[in-house]
C-alpha cells in the first residue's frame, strides 16, 4: 500500500505540474520526490541527509501543499484518498519528529 500510495502521490503531482506550467527545480519538491520515490524504511535516514539543505519547514509546506491540492481534490471517503492522505500524514510527522530531536 505504501508503494501505491507514493507511486500515486507522484503521478498526481507531476501532472498538476504539467497543468500549471510549474516546472522550476525546487529543493524542497526535489526532497519531496526523492522521498516519495524512496522506500519508507529509508525516510528518517533521507530527511536527515536532505534536511541540511532544505529547512523542515519547507518540506513539511510542499508535503501539506500536496495533501491540499491532490489528495482533497480525490473523491471523498474514497480507499484511495485515504491510503494517500494517511501515507503523506505519517511523512508529516517523521519529518516534524526530527525536526524536533534537532532542536
């Protein structure tokens, strides 16, 4: 479930790329991706090395702009949007627990 649910994450968000004509490179997105594409065995170890070029913040801001744009724009109540939004959820609070064994 977890594959499918970053499988379809990136898919949705390459095309709403395509739509708005956003290709621009930016270091969070690319964090982002790298960490859709990547098993979730491997996030802390990933959001550690990525997170000393990118603040958390900002990929706590493109995961949650995500969530408001892909995952609420699926048909509500739906095993889809759930398994989505609860797999973008748990990437939330990784990243929100090592920000906070940072600080």
């Amino acid at each position: 479930l977890q594959q499918y649910a970053g499988l379809q994450v990136s898919r949705a968000r390459a095309l709403q790329q395509q739509e708005e004509g956003d290709d621009k490179s930016k270091s969070a997105d690319e964090l982002f991706e790298k960490l859709l594409a990547c098993d979730t065995e491997n996030w802390n170890q990933e959001i550690v090395k990525g997170t000393s070029e990118v603040s958390p913040s900002s990929l706590v801001a493109a995961i949650q702009k995500t969530m408001e744009t892909v995952i609420l724009g699926l048909e509500n109540g739906t095993m889809s949007q759930r398994i989505q939004a609860e797999y973008l959820k748990e990437l939330v609070d990784r990243v929100e627990a090592l920000k906070q064994s940072k600080a």
